[in-house]
C-alpha cells in the first residue's frame, strides 16, 4: 500500500534565486495587502458615516499593479501569479477570521 511519496528538490543557485525572488514577492504582497486591509478596517471604526469598501482579492490585485508595481520593479522580474495566489489565500484567511 502506497501512502505517499518523498520529493526532494536540488535546485540550481540560479534556480534558488529564483525561489528567493517568488518567495520575496509573495512575502511583500501579503504584508502589503495586510496593512491595506487593516488600514480600511480602522478608517471604517473610526468614521461610521464614511466607511470605504473592503476590497476582494480582484481589488487588491488592481491596487497593487496601480500603486506598488511601478515602484517596486523587481516585481517585474517574477510571474505574476504570485502575488495573485497570495491576495486569493490572503482573502480566504480573512474570510475565515471573520
């Protein structure tokens, strides 16, 4: 009986850069959409009568090529899939904790 299987990567230097460089953007578009997030969630407390819309994974995906990509050109270097799995995996968490 057959109850899974060991994979074991051995990556080139240039293929662990290219690792390191997924991971990295992954990592700062979480953060990123994270304090966009909180950010909104704190200007919704405090101003009842003004509240902004919380934004979807689509949204933020949006916002991220419009305020962050043309800053950060080392974006540009990875798929962009990346980050739009880490805003999809992103939102299911905060549907999650809400």
């Amino acid at each position: 009986m057959l109850l899974g299987f060991k994979t074991e990567l051995h990556p080139t230097n240039q293929q662990k850069t290219l690792l390191a460089k997924h991971a990295g953007v992954a990592r700062h578009a979480y953060n990123w959409g994270l304090w966009l997030t909180r950010n909104i969630l704190n200007h919704n407390q405090h101003n009842p009568d003004s509240k902004l819309k919380f934004p979807t994974a689509i949204d933020l995906q949006k916002l991220l090529v419009a305020m962050v990509k043309p800053k950060n050109c080392w974006y540009y270097e990875v798929s962009i899939g990346c980050a739009e799995l880490c805003f999809e995996v992103f939102i299911r968490s905060l549907e999650a904790l809400f």
